[in-house]
C-alpha cells in the first residue's frame, strides 16, 4: 500500500535555529513528492516540490528538501528558523499526483 | 488572478441534514480534488473530477456522499443525511492538468455537524 510518514508529530525549536522536519515514503508512491504548509485555518501552500532531476529541492521561505531514493526519505529543512514558520507541515507523494497521499503532519512551532 | 475559492467557509448542519460544499478552480484549471482532513489528521484523497466526468472516486463514502463538477458553475460535493463523524474540514484543489505542478488548494469548508 502506498504511504507517507512522518516522524514526528511535534517538533519545537528555538528561534533562528536550523531545524529538519523528517519524511520517509514508500517505494509504491515514489514519483512525485511535495511539502505543503498550512497557517492556522488556512488551506495547503506548497512549499516545494520534487518531480525529477537534482535531488536537492529548493522552495519558498527558504526551505529546502533532500530526494533520498536509498533511505525513501524527503526531509525538509531551514538552516534558520523565525516565528512566522510556526504552522503544520505535509509531506505528500504519488504517482501522477492526480491521488496525493499525505502524511499526519508535524507540527513546528517556533519559541522565541 | 483568483486563487481556488471554497465556500461556504464554516458549514453547521443538524444531524440529518444536507450539507453542500462548493468549489470554484482557479481561472484555466480543469481539474478538481477533494480532500478531507479529520482533526489531527493528514489529509485523505476523496475524489478527482475533471468537467462532467468523475475521474476517481476511490475515497468517497459508498454512502451519502456524492460530487460533481458541471460545464458551467462550481464543483459541488453533497453529503447527505450528515452525521457527527462527518465534521471535518473539506479542501479542495485544482491543477491544470495531469496535476504533475502540484495542487492549489482552497482554504476549506469546515463541517461540525451537531
């Protein structure tokens, strides 16, 4: 069955602190991997997205994320964190993303 | 250019009633999906709708939910005879087409049935 985890269900950290949020993926959803945002009742923004090609990502806000097809991982990371990063973090993946699965979603909240 | 709007934003429906929940893509977006996240949740594909024709319906209900997505207006999904496990919030997203640039999502319809 195609699935998305992610690690941790909360992850505190300072401010300006680097921080990596984890995601491992199964090999039957592979192809497609994206990171979503969402504020406070508010809707998915995508952060970024990996479709083919380099396997380092480059997205919005200055996250980044890693394509690791041996370990099946998409971690998303920000060198240095602010309060506005405060919010829910989704990774999802599929194949042709017309059916995306999603993760549970981790929390990031950022303490000054 | 307008993003994808959902409305109504908060949707309370008694049990028993109907609940219609409306989705209007981003302008030259052909392509709907519906999502629904239940607290605490992630979200989980519900159905894929491109005009007149449902696509994938592989997570909907068999029972009291429906969607369509007409030539002319919004995409509607309807859950009939709504029961307290409905409450949740509904997104839907739109792409141009196979979907491979990632969906824009709505800011979703929130559901408390009580």
């Amino acid at each position: 069955a195609q699935s998305v985890t992610q690690l941790d269900s909360q992850v505190p950290v300072f401010e300006e602190a680097p921080v990596e949020l984890r995601c491992n993926y199964s090999s039957s959803v592979s192809v497609y991997l994206f990171w979503y945002v969402q504020y406070p009742n508010q809707g998915l923004q995508l952060l970024l997205k990996y479709l083919s090609g380099s396997t380092l990502v480059k997205g919005i806000n200055g996250f980044e994320a890693e394509f690791n097809k041996s370990q099946t991982s998409f971690h998303l990371r920000k060198p240095s964190v602010h309060i506005s990063d405060t919010a829910e973090y989704f990774c999802a993946g599929g194949k042709g993303a017309q059916k995306l699965v999603f993760g549970q979603g981790t929390r990031l909240t950022i303490n000054p | 250019n307008a993003g994808v709007m959902q409305n109504p934003r908060h949707l309370v429906r008694r049990r028993g009633q109907e609940a219609r929940l409306r989705c209007s893509p981003m302008k030259g977006h052909s392509h709907v999906y519906w999502y629904r996240q239940l607290p605490e949740e992630g979200l989980k594909f519900m159905v894929y709708l491109q005009k007149e024709n449902i696509i994938d319906e592989s997570g909907m209900p068999k029972e009291r939910f429906s969607a369509e997505f007409p030539k002319e207006g919004p995409s509607i999904l309807r859950i009939q005879q709504v029961v307290r496990g409905d409450s949740a919030a509904y997104f839907c997203a739109s792409s141009p087409g196979q979907g491979e640039y990632g969906y824009t999502f709505g800011s979703g319809t929130r559901l408390t049935v009580v």
